[in-house]
C-alpha cells in the first residue's frame, strides 16, 4: 500500500453527509451502511496484511500503513453504527467514519 493516512483520509471523505472536527477528532458520516463500510476498508488497504482483533463488543480489523497510519474497521461505534478510524502518528487528529443505513 502506497497511501499515507491524510490521502486515505481524501478518498474517505468523498461523498460524505457530514464532515464535522470536535477538538482532535475529525467525524465524517456516509451512508451505504455495514457492506460500504467494508467496501471502503478493503478498497483502503490493499494488499496491506489486516489482523483481527476480538473486543467484548465484536471483532475488529486492523491494518497498517506505509507511513505508521493505522486504519480499523469495525460493526460497532459509540452510536451504534459501522465505522472506520484513521490514526496517523504524524498528527494529532483521529478521523473517525460512521456508516448509516
């Protein structure tokens, strides 16, 4: 994978509802629901190695890369929705994308 997080980041936001930053977090809404939530993971990694996680609230994938960025996937969020969050170790901002139905 040859992407950094913030152009991860790009493509994530296109065609977003709403792209709102609350301090050090940066929430992007789309629709498409758990099935485009997974579409956008797999079309984001790549060929990158993805390893799973179980949390008591459900499996998590996770993938890194290149530049350090984290990106993980998963069918649970504080709101109840399928969401995908971007760490990038060079910045302070965590971006996080719920999916709606």
């Amino acid at each position: 994978m040859n992407e950094n997080g913030n152009k991860v980041v790009e493509r994530l936001a296109r065609g977003a509802v709403r792209d709102d930053v609350k301090g050090r977090v940066r929430q992007i809404v789309k629709g498409g629901g758990r099935e485009q939530m997974q579409r956008d993971f797999i079309d984001l990694i790549g060929r990158a190695t993805q390893t799973r996680v179980d949390t008591p609230k459900g499996p998590l994938r996770l993938a890194e890369l290149e530049d350090g960025s984290t990106v993980s996937a998963r069918g649970f969020s504080s709101g109840g929705q399928p969401s995908i969050q971007v760490n990038d170790p060079n910045s302070r901002q965590i971006v996080k994308v719920r999916y709606e139905e």
